[in-house]
C-alpha cells in the first residue's frame, strides 16, 4: 500500500508541472514529445503527416516544436500517431527544446 500510494504521489507531483507547461497555442509552437526510441526522422514525418508544420529540433531525438493551424486537430492526430506530450517550448527553459532564433515566450502569443 506504502508503494502505491508512493507512486500515485510521485505521479501528481509530475502531473502539475506538466499541465502548467501544456501550450497555450499550437498556432504559435508546441514542443511534440515522442516516446524516447523515436528517431528524429519518424518525429518529423508524424508531426507532417498529422497536419504539422516543423519549427524547430528539440535538444534530442524524440522531441520536435511544431506548428499547426487547426490545434485540436493536431493535437488529436500527433497524438494518434504516438506522441506523448504537446508542451509550451517556453516553459521547458531549453530542457527539451533549442529556441535559438525563435521566440517561444509569452510577449509572443498576443
């Protein structure tokens, strides 16, 4: 029990950052996080194929920034075709994503 309660609390703790850092506009860039044995080709091809258009590379393989101009769409399609997780490339402060010569910050999105 001790374990499970654990993991439930270790899962939340998780849980809240990440929902912070959901985009607040696909239109403006989303960081697209696949899974880790994703190769940087199959990131790109799924971002295309599910009506993205690439921005930028992420700092590894598996996550890409991506732009799309119907963002409920996108977002169901990347996310049929295996990603994990659309983030604001903002919030993960270069983790995850290289923002050089793009601006991802919030002055950007009015």
């Amino acid at each position: 029990m001790a374990r499970f309660l654990l993991a439930l609390f270790a899962l939340a703790s998780l849980a809240l950052p990440l929902a912070a850092a959901a985009p607040a506009d696909v239109r403006v860039g989303a960081a697209v996080v696949f899974p880790p044995w994703t190769s940087q080709a199959d990131a790109f091809a799924r971002i295309g194929a599910s009506g993205g258009a690439l921005v930028s590379a992420g700092t590894v393989p598996f996550v890409a920034v991506a732009t799309a101009g119907e963002p409920a769409a996108f977002a169901r399609a990347v996310r049929a075709a295996g990603a994990w997780l659309l983030l604001d490339p903002g919030a993960l402060g270069g983790c995850l994503v290289s923002n050089e010569g793009t601006d991802f910050t919030s002055s950007s999105r009015t």
